[in-house]
C-alpha cells in the first residue's frame, strides 16, 4: 500500500467550506499527494472511472443532492475495480438510518460532523490498518464473494458460513448467506438466516427486505408488508425496493395493501417530489385514483412549473369520477400543453359523459382538424350524430 504522504484523495460533499476544511485537515497532518473534489455522489462516480485519476482514498458526506453518500458506496461495492477504495463516509448525525445504511453498504467507517484534524487523522490511520489486517470475518467474506464471482456458489456458502463462526455477533455473513441461499432457490434455509440476522442485527435493512420477498413469494402478503414497513422506518431511503414491491402488488389486484405500502413511502419521503411522481403515476395506473389525485395537487401545489402533471391529474379526476374537476384541470392543461390530442380526447369522452354534446363535438372537431384520421375522435362524433 502507499504511503499516506503519496496517497491521492477523493473529497466529496456538497458544501464547499467543508470539501476546503477537510483538504485544509489533510495537508496539515502531511496526508495525500494530490487531491480531488466532487459536489455529489455522481460527479464523485464520474471522476472515478476516469482511468487517468486513480483514487486511493475516499472521504464522502453523507448526505447530498443526485447522489448519495451511501448510493455512491453501492455503486463503487458494485465494480470490481473500486470496491476496495478505503471510503470514510461523513454524517451530521449518527442516526438510526445513518448505521443501518452503513450497515448495508459495508461502509468501512464514518465519522460524525464536527471533527477536529486529530480525529480525522485518527479515524484514516485506523481504516488503511484494517484493509492491511482484516479480521478472519472480512477475509472470509471476501472469499465468499470471489468464490461468487467465479460461479461457485457452493463454496461461497462455505466461507460465508466460516465468517459467521469467525465472528457470531455480525449479522453480515447471515445476511449473505441468505442471499446465496435465494441464489439456489433454497428459500427455507434463507428464511432462517434472514431471521438469525435481525435478531443479531435490528437494524440490517437488507435482511428485512429479502424476509418481505420471501413472504410474498410464500403467498404472505400481511407479514410481506410487515416486513417492508419495518425497513422503511428504519431506513426511508430504501424506499424503491418499496415502491417496487407495491407494483407487484397492483399487478395482483391487492390494492388495499398496495395503499398501505405506497403511503409508508410517502410518509418517509414527503420531500422526494420525483419519487412522488412515480408514486402518483403508479396509483393512477392501478385503480388508487383518490390516493394518485391527492399526490398530484402537493406536488403542484410544492413545484407548479410540472404544469405538464395537469394532464395526469384530470385523467386520474376523471377516472375517479370527478368530472367537474377533470375538466378544469384538463383545460387549464391545454392552455399550458397547446394541442394535445390526448388531452382532447379524454376533454371529449368527459362532455359525452356529462350529456353535453355540442362540447364533446366542439373537442372531436379539434381533434380531426388535426387528424383527419383520427379513429377515436370519428367514433365520438359518430356517436353525437
């Protein structure tokens, strides 16, 4: 290993002051050769895979706009060029979700805001000695995972079950083990392993989640749901995997336990407006049309210039039955949208519904105006006489 004198730095947080203080920390205690900087997690990425800017070192905020501290981490735990980066993750507070996160991702340490240059120095000098003598677990693990690499689950099991007998109390091995027990399809004994690992660990996400995929499989939607809920709570950011589960849900027609897992994730991202989006266009899709309006006005009501959701959300009125305000929203859309066909339509299909003739042929005439061969706008005409 370098030298920490030789060693080149990766400094990534979203405030300038602190990405200068901790290059400032850093020469003062004669650490690092070169020094780099990123304002997120995707521009971090970006400069990585650089081939000429080789990182030996990686100290990261956790929090910060497009791109996560932790997200940053998967990504790079993920590419078997950097997932070996020392990588020294910075929080303004060790919360709950801070160390399940850290927990998920195998953050090698963190370091909570503020610090002073002793503990910094402190903190690195402790992360290089431990990538240079790991611990029976860590080399058992990471065995584990070339073994995986190479397609031999079997002994990948092997040393995962080696690194739960190097160290009991880590709920990692079982975590892994686990997920190579799913690997096999031998979901009994995953489930075990799932469930040894919460009960070391309360707070491994990850073991929560695959305990919710293994329920639904089994046709346990309540204790599926459950299991989600309980991942959420602890570690909001997660809420994808969530999201994800819900849409298996609609698929299925559970609506109702659908409602219940799309909410949780609304509650623990009220300030998420895309991840809202998503949500919205879920539920409009599926039949939650009251839950998808009702996300549809926050969103524009917290950022107007989506004017273009307008058009989202009367079709969502309309379908749920609120045509009067179908209408407004759908017209005030237009205005914004100019000559959307769609929009024209469903304007249209609303009018004949209400038994207003002259309007719906008002909007069909439109419609053919712009395309004469427009089918739907003919059948609506047709159907006015």
């Amino acid at each position: 290993m370098r030298s920490l004198r030789d060693m080149n730095f990766l400094i990534v947080d979203d405030m300038d002051n602190m990405r200068r203080s901790i290059r400032a920390m850093l020469r003062l205690i004669h650490f690092g050769k070169e020094f780099f900087e990123a304002s997120n997690g995707r521009d971090a990425l970006k400069l990585i895979e650089k081939e000429e800017i080789p990182v030996d070192f990686i100290i990261s905020d956790y929090k910060m706009p497009y791109m996560s501290g932790t997200e940053l981490l998967y990504r790079l735990r993920g590419n078997r060029k950097f997932r070996d980066i020392p990588f020294l993750m910075i929080t303004a507070e060790a919360n709950q979700e801070v160390v399940a996160e850290a927990a998920e991702h195998d953050v090698d340490a963190y370091m909570t805001k503020p610090f002073v240059t002793a503990s910094l120095e402190q903190k690195i000098k402790e992360l290089l000695y431990q990538s240079v003598h790991p611990t029976p677990l860590t080399l058992h693990m990471k065995n584990s995972r070339e073994l995986e690499e190479q397609g031999d689950v079997d002994g990948a099991m092997d040393e995962a079950k080696k690194a739960a007998a190097a160290n009991p109390n880590s709920s990692r091995p079982l975590r892994e083990l686990g997920r190579l027990f799913v690997k096999k399809g031998d979901f009994k004994n995953a489930l075990l392993c799932f469930q040894k690992a919460i009960e070391l660990n309360r707070l491994d996400v990850t073991s929560y989640h695959y305990l919710g995929q293994i329920y639904y499989r089994a046709g346990d939607v309540t204790r599926a749901c459950n299991h989600f809920a309980t991942a959420m709570d602890i570690s909001p950011r997660h809420s994808d995997r969530a999201i994800n589960f819900s849409k298996l849900l609609l698929k299925q027609g559970k609506l109702k336990e659908a409602e219940k897992v799309l909410k949780l994730v609304l509650k623990n991202n009220s300030d998420d407006i895309d991840l809202k989006e998503d949500v919205a266009e879920a539920c409009s899709a599926n039949g939650l049309y009251d839950l998808a309006s009702k996300i549809y006005r926050e969103i524009l009501r917290d950022d107007p210039e989506r004017f273009y959701l307008k058009k989202n959300m009367g079709i969502t009125l309309h379908r749920e039955g609120d045509n009067g305000e179908a209408v407004k929203v759908l017209e005030e859309a237009l205005e914004k949208l100019g000559d959307d066909i769609e929009i024209m339509l469903e304007l249209a299909h609303i009018y004949l519904e209400l038994k207003m003739p002259m309007r719906a042929d008002k909007w069909a005439t439109r419609i053919i105006r712009i395309d004469p061969q427009n089918q739907d706008a003919k059948e609506i005409m047709a159907q006015i006489g």
